[in-house]
C-alpha cells in the first residue's frame, strides 16, 4: 500500500500551514503520552468508529487503527444512520490505560477503553443512559482523586440545548454517582447559544472546560473556568474568525507538549469537505486565560511546535488492497456482514455484488465501502473488471452525499457490459442516468473522479479509448453532519443465488 500526501500541514522551512488535516476529521481531541500524541474524532454511523491517529510533531498525522470495531446495537446501525451513532469522542489516558468516551444521541454516553492505543479495546460500555446526552468528556483529577464527567444536550433528541451538565464519576470509568448537575447555563449568558463540545482540565488549580458555541458554521470556542466542578464558572471566549477566512473555530482539544508549550487542534466546517482540523498556538495571559491562536484570531501559517524532526506525514488514501484487503481509512456505511469483501492471493479489492432491493440508491445501502473526500482539488482513481454474470449487476466509484453520483459497468440482460454514469439529487428517491450508457466490451474500465474547487466532480472514464469525460460536472454535497465521501460498491438486483463479484485494483488519489 502507498500513502497519499493529504494537502495541508506541509513543512515550510520551520513552519507549517492550516488544516493540518484536509480532509473531514470531525470533532477531534487530542491526548500527549510520553512523546507521542493521539487524536480521534466522530465517525458517526460508520463502521470501524473513533478512528486513532498518531503524531510526534503535531503536524503529521498517520491513521493507525480504530477503537470500535462495530456499532451496537448491531440490528440497529445493520443500515445507515449517516447522522447518528459515535458523536463528538473524548480521548483520555488514565492508569496506563486509553479511554475514550462519546455520545450516542440515541442511547446515552459510552467508553471504551485499552492498554495501548491498537488495542485490544474493550467492548462498549454505557456509562449513563438517556436521549440527547452528547459530548461527554472525563476528568481523573490527580489532586484529590476525583473522578468526574461533563456532557451537553442534543435539543433534537432530549428538548435542551445550551447547557452542560456535570457529574461525579467512579474512579474506574463505569458508572456515575450522581444525578447530575447543570454547571453552565449558556441561556443566561447574552450572545450565546448552542454550547457544546466540552472537554475538561485541571490547570492551575482551575478546573477548565473548553467548549464551543454558536454553531459550526459560525461560531467561537469558549473558556470557563471554576476553583470547583459544580462551579460558579466564568467565562471567555478565546478564538473566533474575526477578519480571517476560517468560519467557526472551534471545538477541539488542549494538548500540553513534554518542554511545556501549549496547542489547541479543532475543526472548521468546509461544507462538503466536513469539519478540516487546524493547529493553534496556546499561551496563558497573566490574568491566567488562556489566548488561541493570534490573540485570539486563527492562524494560517505559524512557527512549528518544538517538538522532534518527523518524516512528513498524512493518513493513508491509495491502496493496492494486498490480498483482498483494504486499508484503515476504509469505513463501511453501517455494520458490515461476512464475505462483502473476499479475500485472496493476489492483489485487487473483491466485492461480492450484494443483492439489494434498494440499488437505485446508494444512500440506503450498507456495503458501500467509503473514505474521506480530499480537502484540496485532487483526482480519484481506480480500475474495476465486473466478474458478475448476473443480468442488473452493477460497480462502480461514487461521490456520496445527500446527493450522490456514481460511474461504473453494468451488464445488460443480454449479457453485454455497459459504462454507466448516473447521479441523484438530495431529494431524489432514486438514480437517474448522468452521461448515455457506452459499451465497455472487455467488462474493464479505469474510473476516474476529478474533485475541483468547491468539490466540483467531474466524472471520466478509459473502457480502452483513453479517459472520455461523461455527464454534467457534480457538485458534492455533505450529509448533515458528514462531509461527502469517495465510495467503492457492488451491486445486483434482489434475489437468492450468489451474484458474482467485482474487482477493484490501484485506487489513487493525486492532486490536481
């Protein structure tokens, strides 16, 4: 397997430049042992869930593995839930063991915890039960040995928003001791709504708690601040746009580097790129608050942290597949089953053509395999060879959103194989055809989706003629809390009977 360069965060001189990580890595956190830092971030509906990502600079990130291996209930996420499942995760290192904690908006705040960041994690555990409990973050507090837990409020599900509420914790992480208690009310502070995200510290004989508010799209991250959890807290907000280009600066977490110098990683939300993750430097003003980025404003291009030389680093994006097998920045769309994808002893991506009632639309169906959307414009590519014999089967390279679109091979009921190009606008029920259908004879084609600014697609083809340019260009489009997604499927008609395969090989994704 190769690794793709994600732009963003490359080294200039002894600089580096924002996103850090171009692409969608939604509500990311961050935790320091030893030399080396970790970040997750929500995966949603997607499965393998809190993905784990590692550095040694802050800057280079490399995606080793991911803490959740399936979503449960399994019956529940067995077809997408693009919106639901693991929201806003908090990572933690406590008692030589990682935690992490999130928010299910459905069930209530789960952990999962382990000796080291490849596991073996345990098994999901809810910790506290109810609907609209999101964002939940732990804090073992070293002074007293203490354990507590702050969360927010999804109004969609629970009828409340704005608020925190904070709990004490039993020292090992599987229950709470209390009730709770709101601890902020950003309803009685004037100009704030949508608080959200906390993530809990104890500095300076403070307790902290970083959260956003405002929304993603334009809002400000905000410190409170109290000598007790349960508070009185005050409050300041300490990074927002101001005259930048960065929409909504906010949501992230502190990381303290081993010489002491302080950083804050969060997200701005790009629209069908997701939520991208920038890199700000961190101080403390001598009234002890701590100032994000440029007094405040985001950075574009900023001093690297002291910190030890990295080989430049991104998560991976091409893969060969080895053997049949896919790299981790693969996610499936809901809880995978057995034999959706088969392995072997070459090289290429088999997948089974899953019959399915719902072909004509790409939205509904679990077994599409997907990865993130490119931040910067950029080309992905892919050969395909339709091994199905099954009149209907279908394969194909798609761009998947509220709206999707897709180009791939179909074969016909006479048996012939067809490139095929088609696309489904966000309140469609269904795919209609994008480009005229063209013999693919060999059942090959190279497929190709090039992703211009403001993820502008324009779908090619090579069925032996060279690339040919099919249909409209796409305009992708993010699901509601998800930014659009590169996605490999196979597919056949509803049925009983085995329908065959379909192989992928060199999937690529150069910049444009």
């Amino acid at each position: 397997m190769t690794t793709h360069r994600e732009p963003g965060g490359q080294p200039s001189g002894a600089t580096y430049r924002n996103p850090v990580l171009n692409a969608d890595w939604s509500d990311p956190d961050v935790v320091r042992v030893g030399d080396d830092f970790y970040l997750t971030a929500s995966s949603f509906g997607r499965v393998p869930g809190l993905p784990l990502l590692h550095s040694r600079n802050l800057v280079d990130w490399t995606l080793v593995g991911h803490a959740l291996d399936r979503l449960e209930p399994e019956e529940t996420f067995a077809a997408p839930r693009h919106d639901c499942g693991v929201w806003a995760p908090s990572i933690r290192h406590h008692d030589d063991r990682f935690w992490i904690f999130w928010g299910d908006p459905d069930q209530g705040v789960f952990q999962v915890n382990a000796p080291g960041i490849r596991g073996p994690w345990t098994r999901p555990h809810l910790v506290k039960a109810g609907r609209g409990l999101i964002d939940p973050c732990p804090l073992w507090d070293d002074e007293t040995g203490e354990a507590y837990l702050v969360h927010a409020w999804a109004k969609s599900r629970s009828g409340v928003k704005n608020r925190l509420t904070g709990h004490r914790m039993h020292p090992d992480g599987t229950s709470l001791l209390d009730e709770g208690k709101l601890i902020v009310d950003a309803d009685r502070i004037p100009g704030w709504f949508t608080l959200e995200g906390p993530k809990l510290y104890r500095h300076d004989g403070w307790f902290w708690i970083l959260a956003p508010a405002g929304g993603v799209e334009t809002g400000w991250q905000g410190a409170f601040r109290s000598r007790d959890f349960f508070g009185p807290y005050e409050e300041r907000i300490v990074l927002e746009q101001k005259d930048t280009d960065v929409n909504g600066p906010h949501q992230g977490g502190w990381v303290r580097t081993p010489s002491g110098e302080d950083w804050f990683l969060h997200f701005q939300q790009r629209g069908p790129y997701g939520r991208v993750v920038h890199l700000q430097p961190m101080r403390w003003d001598e009234e002890g608050w701590p100032v994000l980025g440029d007094e405040g404003a985001p950075v574009t291009e900023h001093r690297r942290p002291a910190l030890p030389a990295q080989v430049p680093a991104a998560p991976a994006a091409d893969d060969d597949f080895p053997g049949g097998r896919f790299g981790r920045q693969w996610q499936w769309t809901a809880n995978p089953q057995d034999g959706w994808a088969t392995q072997h002893s070459g090289d290429g991506l088999r997948l089974t053509c899953v019959r399915t009632a719902d072909a004509h639309d790409l939205r509904r169906l679990p077994n599409v395999l997907t990865q993130r959307l490119p931040g910067l414009p950029s080309a992905a590519e892919v050969e395909l060879r339709l091994d199905s014999e099954e009149p209907g089967a279908r394969a194909g390279l798609a761009v998947l959103g509220d709206a999707f679109s897709w180009i791939g091979l179909q074969r016909g009921a006479d048996g012939t194989v067809h490139l095929v190009h088609r696309f489904a606008e966000g309140v469609a029920e269904r795919e209609r055809d994008a480009g005229h259908p063209r013999p693919a004879p060999d059942g090959r084609a190279r497929l190709r989706i090039e992703i211009g600014a403001g993820a502008r697609c324009r779908f090619l083809a090579d069925t032996g003629d060279g690339f040919r340019p099919s249909g409209p260009v796409f305009a992708a489009t993010p699901w509601r809390w998800v930014g659009a997604l590169l996605g490999l499927f196979a597919l056949a008609p509803d049925g009983r009977s085995p329908a065959g395969a379909a192989t992928f090989t060199r999937f690529r994704i150069t910049a444009l």
